[in-house]
C-alpha cells in the first residue's frame, strides 16, 4: 500500500474542515513519522503507512482536527520513544490523553478468559466514558488492521477475526456506525469461513447471471413511483454483505434460495413529512410485509439513529428492504454517535438528530452499574451491544425501550426493581397474557404485582435483559441463600473426601481468599447455586491433588485417530465418555469435534463424508473428567437432595453442575452434571441412584441443542 503523503491527508479534512490546522497536523505527522523510522509491519511496508490510513479513515467521517492527530500518534506511546509529557507538550494535553486512551485499550486482551474479557470489557467501557473519540480511533484502527490481515499468521488472524467478530462489529453497530460494523463483520467472516463466504458470493454471481441486474431495475422501480407522486428524493440499492446474508440464512435456517430480502434499498427526502409520502407511494405500489415495518423517526434508537424500514415484495415477489430518511438522518445513520464531532465547511456541523456522547453514554453504563460480578457484566455488556430494540408504552404514555425478544418482565424491571420483584401478571394492549410473551414494537403493557411476591426461579429463563437477570439473580440469592449454603457444604464435603482431605471453615476461608470472594459462607452459596464447582474449590487450596492423576492417561492423548497438529473436544450433544462407540467431525480452525456414534447431530454431515474422522478411545484408566448429565426425580423431602449427592460421591464421582429444571410440591426434577471415567463409572453410578428409594426416576440427559 503507498502511504498517504502529509499534503493529501490535509487535503482530505480540507475537504470538510476548511479551516482546519494545518501546521498542527504536519507537526503530528512529521512526529510520527520520525518515532516510527524503522518499524516495518508485518507485510514489510513501513510502519507509519498504518497510522496514516487510519487517519484517512477519520477523514470520511469528518472528524475534528484531535481525533485525525490523535490517529497519526494513536501508536507512539506504546511502540516508540515517545512519552506522554512529550506529545502533551508538543500537541496539547487532549490529544495526550486521547493518544494515552487509545494505548490503554491496544494493551487489553479482549479475547481472553471470560473473566479476563469481563474485566477488560468494564475498562473498554471506562475509556468511553472518558472520550468516546478514543474508540472511534480504535475502531479505526482495527478496520484497517482487518483490511490488511492477511500478511499475519493464520492463528493471529483467527483471534483477531473472532475479537473483532465478538467484540469490535458489535460496538460499531451499537454506536450507529451501520456501515462499519458490515464491514468489520465481513472482513471477519473472510476469515473465520472463507468457504462460507465464497459460496455466498459465488450464488450472487449466478443470480445475476439468471435475472439480469436486480438492483438496477428495482431503483428504477421506486424512482418511477416517486415521480408519479411528485416527490423529490435520491434512490440508492446495493446487494446485502455476504456476511449478512450467511447470519440471516443461520437464523432462518433457510438456504440461499429460499432467503428473499437480500436486496436493501434507501430513500433520502428532502424533509421528514416526505418519509411518510414515500412510505404511503411504496406501500401503494407494492404489498407490505407484514412484522417487518419499523418507524425509528416517532421512536428513535438510543444512539440517535432515524429512519423508517419496511419490507414489501417487489419486483417478481422478491422480497425488499426499503429504509426512508432524511438527509441529517441519513449522516446519522452513516456516522452514529460520531455525528456529534463531524464537521462542515470548517465549523461543527448542527445536525438536530446527533445524539451527546455524554448523554449516550450514561444511558449504555448506567446498566452496567449493579453488576456484582464478572460473568454478570459480560452478560450485560453483550446482550446491551447485540440487541435490536423494541418500544412499548407504559399505561400513562410513557415508552420503554427494550432488546428485541424482551417480555413483560423486562418490560416490569426496567420500570424498576421493585414492580419486578413483585410481578404476578401482566396484560398487552389490555389483554392477559402470560409472563415469557415476546413483545412487540408500540405494544402496551401493564404490570400487575402483589404484596409478598418474589422472584421465581423459572423467570432466569424467561426474561433477556441483562438488568432483568441480575436483580432476579440477586433476589434469589438472598431468599435460597440458607438453602444454598447447606446443600454447597455437602457438595464441598463429598469434594474434599474425594481427595482425602476435610472441608473445614479454614479451608473454606482460603478458598473464598483464592477465588475473590467475600467468605466461606459465599463460597457454599455459590457452590450450592451451582455458580461455582466443587473441583473449583478444591482446586483453589489443592491444585496439585486435582490434577494429579497417577498412571490415568493423558487427557490430550484420550483419543485415537487424531493427527498431531490436530486438537479435539467432546461434543456437548452428545457427552460420549470412554467405552463408547466415537466418531469425529473435523471443522476448521477448531480441529475435531468427538460425537457418540448414535448422536442424531452426524445426520447433518452425511453428505459431508470427508469431514469424518475414525476415533476409538486410549485402552486404560481415564480420569473422571467426562461430564454426563443426569436427568433425575427425587421425592421432595429433608435431606433427600444431600443423600443423592452423597450418593454419587461414594461412588467416586463429582458433581459439576445442578439445575433444578421442575420444582413441584412433591417432587423435584434435577438436571445433575457428573464427571465420569468410563462408561463402567455411569454404569455404576445409574445403578446406585436408580436403587434409592427417594429417587422416582433417572436417566442419561443427551440435549442436541447443546453444540461444542
């Protein structure tokens, strides 16, 4: 790539930003330039080619004259000489800060562990709280590292493929930067599924082929319709990104096909009363889909985006997507929470529909606040960045904005903790209806609570919002917090035995220090919660006793049949343990996934036969680390949950996991996670339970769901 010499890039925010400062951007540029001499990418080209086209990309969004210096410097800090004092001192203590903000986030490994990747999310979130333009040049920065990825090593473009997939696409999108975020997930996808990408590619190709030039003739379509109406507006169309496509096919479960809205199309108006004329001459002329109409102009999205999007089948009962705006929304809807600093003609542009950062902001942390740990955050953070939102209306008028799929219940705890705590009921648009109803858009709905209510456990899996589940979480928590203790200190006792060693309060108490948790109490509650393992506290005082497995053999070399620079995992559908018949599915850049040989997930690879792989099980000893789960009804009665646990752990087995799946008055279902040798060990273990007189039924859960 030639790099963009100093006279070009000014000429680019010139562009915009007539009065730009152009002696200040030249001094950045000669710096960055002179701190970067020697430094080559990994394609051999010089390093400052890098930081160059990053700002060249800022360009396009018209940003201020901090943002473009804060680019050319965003890697001086980190990988120079250079030092804070000495760029605050030469450009001023904000661009300091933005360039010392930008390397902060560089430094996270956002696709660590999930409790690293939950810490570095919180300060992810920080940095924005402190300047959004600090992400803007981040993002800046990976979509030209993601352009540019294919001069790095094939594991190096996985991880930054599947970070900037998880993580960077998304925080575009939620920022509003819709044509970033394609991009980035396009690029991505380039990656992670190059087969997947070209078939999509190569069936655009033949429907051209097959129908001529599809886009062309339905912008004619809409323009004619337009004329006759008298209305005065640009027409634009373009195919949807492959990637696009492929998510639509994998959410539909469709194929190619079968698949219709592939084509978008939009509008710009002169002014917002002409929306509603083009929607009325589009509808006029083509039948609408029904669900697929949203007006984002009365209700706009949280980061400022407007627009109105319906579908119709066009042309040949093709399917279309139609979006309408104006001119000041579509720059809106092309630069998201950027708006805000974009210029024109060399002055801040006043664009009535960019929403403040600050404000912005505020309304994306604020429900981040209450979470109490690492995993609820990510949650949070994940279901707030992916979510497509709905609108209701609350009896007295006021709306509510929730994540698509949301129920009453989101609905009750985003008025407050308290009305959702205590939800008995709830009716939409005046009619009953039941708690896990999926809401839609300009529904209203009315809670109806009672005095004593609590939160029940079944709502964890009915309501999506990330604020929803915490406060459930916390609510039951604090009510099954006796319950949970006692039944977490007969898990750890069958841990510690398992290991010959006792399961006092001292070391409880080490293991609450060892894990961040507030005390032993915690501790049993989370372990009876099933939010913590039992061989996680165990662990954490003895690692040593846990991993030790004498003459078993080796986890890595469980399995037969795999090649060397291959990994394998077991197949969570399925849970095959050693004694079983096995068969592997090779997938790329994830190696071999082992399923039974009766899994009713192989039926999907029959037409694949090259993906098979033969595997048979290391004859010996194996450690009991095979999770199986166990579907069992007990009596519901005193003590009889702590002898079944007790039960399997005289039988050398530990319990991972347990969900209580059905809780009536006489009865409770478990679902109940054991780790296993062999199948002789489940054998084993399925005798002992099924001898117990508490125990009404028990059998061998296999979910299909489950994928690895």
């Amino acid at each position: 790539m030639q790099k963009i010499d100093v006279e070009d890039l000014i000429t680019l925010v010139r562009n915009y930003n007539p009065r730009t400062n152009e002696d200040l951007i030249r001094r950045a540029y000669d710096y960055g330039e002179r701190m970067h001499e020697g430094q080559f990418r990994k394609s051999g080209e010089p390093y400052f080619t890098h930081p160059v086209a990053v700002a060249a990309i800022l360009t396009e969004m018209r940003l201020d004259d901090a943002t473009i210096v804060t680019a050319l410097l965003h890697d001086t800090i980190e990988d120079t000489r250079s030092t804070y004092q000495e760029v605050s001192q030469m450009f001023g203590a904000d661009v300091a800060e933005l360039v010392n903000g930008v390397t902060k986030l560089t430094n996270l490994q956002l696709s660590s562990s999930e409790t690293k990747q939950a810490e570095n999310f919180r300060k992810l979130f920080m940095a924005m709280s402190k300047d959004l333009r600090v992400i803007l040049v981040k993002l800046a920065d990976r979509l030209h590292n993601m352009r540019t990825i294919k001069s790095m090593r094939p594991d190096k473009q996985a991880q930054k493929a599947r970070e900037t997939m998880e993580i960077y696409a998304p925080l575009a999108g939620r920022m509003g930067m819709q044509w970033m975020r394609e991009e980035l997930e396009d690029l991505a996808f380039r990656v992670l599924n190059p087969e997947g990408r070209n078939s999509i590619i190569r069936r655009f190709i033949t429907l051209q082929r097959e129908t001529g030039d599809v886009i062309q003739k339905i912008t004619q379509d809409i323009r004619h319709e337009l004329e006759e109406a008298g209305i005065d507006a640009d027409v634009f169309g373009r195919a949807k990104k492959p990637y696009g496509i492929w998510r639509k096919m994998q959410e539909k479960g469709q194929g190619f096909s079968r698949l219709s809205d592939i084509y978008g199309f939009r509008v710009i108006t002169r002014n917002e009363a002409d929306c509603y004329r083009v929607l009325g001459a589009i509808h006029h002329r083509w039948r609408a889909v029904p669900g697929r109409f949203k007006d984002y102009i009365s209700q706009p999205k949280s980061n400022g985006y407007r627009s109105i999007h319906t579908t119709v089948s066009g042309r040949d009962g093709k399917r279309v997507e139609v979006q309408i705006r104006t001119r000041q929304m579509h720059e809106v809807a092309e630069a998201g929470v950027a708006a805000h600093w974009s210029y024109r003609d060399g002055v801040r542009a006043e664009n009535p529909f960019a929403v403040d950062p600050a404000k912005w902001l505020a309304s994306l942390t604020e429900r981040f606040a209450n979470a109490e740990d690492h995993d609820e955050f990510l949650e949070n953070v994940k279901l707030e960045m992916y979510a497509d939102q709905v609108f209701c209306f609350s009896p007295k008028g006021d709306v509510v904005k929730l994540p698509k799929g949301a129920t009453p219940l989101d609905f009750a705890y985003a008025i407050h903790t308290r009305i959702g705590d205590s939800c008995v009921g709830a009716k939409v648009d005046g009619v009953r209806v039941p708690l896990w109803t999926r809401l839609k858009n300009g529904q209203s709905v009315e809670i109806m609570t009672a005095e004593g209510q609590r939160p029940q456990a079944t709502w964890i899996d009915i309501v999506v919002t990330g604020r929803a589940k915490g406060a459930i979480r916390r609510s039951l928590r604090e009510e099954d917090r006796e319950r949970y203790i006692k039944l977490g200190r007969e898990l750890a006792r069958v841990a510690f035995e398992n290991v010959g060693r006792k399961s006092t309060d001292k070391a409880l108490q080490t293991a609450a220090k060892t894990l961040g948790l507030d005390d032993a109490a915690e501790v049993l509650a989370r372990l009876g919660s099933a939010e913590i393992r039992a061989t996680d506290v165990v662990q954490a005082i003895y690692p040593d006793l846990v991993r030790d497995t004498g003459d078993e053999i080796d986890v890595e070399r469980a399995v037969i049949g795999i090649s060397a620079d291959q990994h394998f995992t077991i197949s969570p559908c399925c849970q095959p343990v050693p004694g079983e018949r096995i068969v592997g599915i090779t997938y790329r850049g994830r190696g071999v996934i082992v399923h039974a040989i009766d899994c009713p997930a192989l039926a999907a690879y029959e037409e694949q036969p090259e993906r098979w792989v033969d595997l048979h099980w290391q004859s010996g000893k194996h450690p009991a680390i095979y999770s199986v789960t166990l579907n069992v009804t007990i009596r519901n009665d005193a003590g009889v949950l702590g002898r079944i646990c007790t039960l399997i752990g005289d039988q050398k087995a530990n319990i991972s996991d347990m969900h209580f799946a059905d809780r009536k008055h006489d009865f409770y279902r478990l679902l109940i996670d054991v780790e296993l040798r062999d199948a002789e060990h489940l054998h084993t273990v399925l005798t002992a339970l099924e001898a117990e007189s508490d125990v009404a039924a028990i059998e061998r859960l296999r979910d299909a769901s489950r994928k690895a």
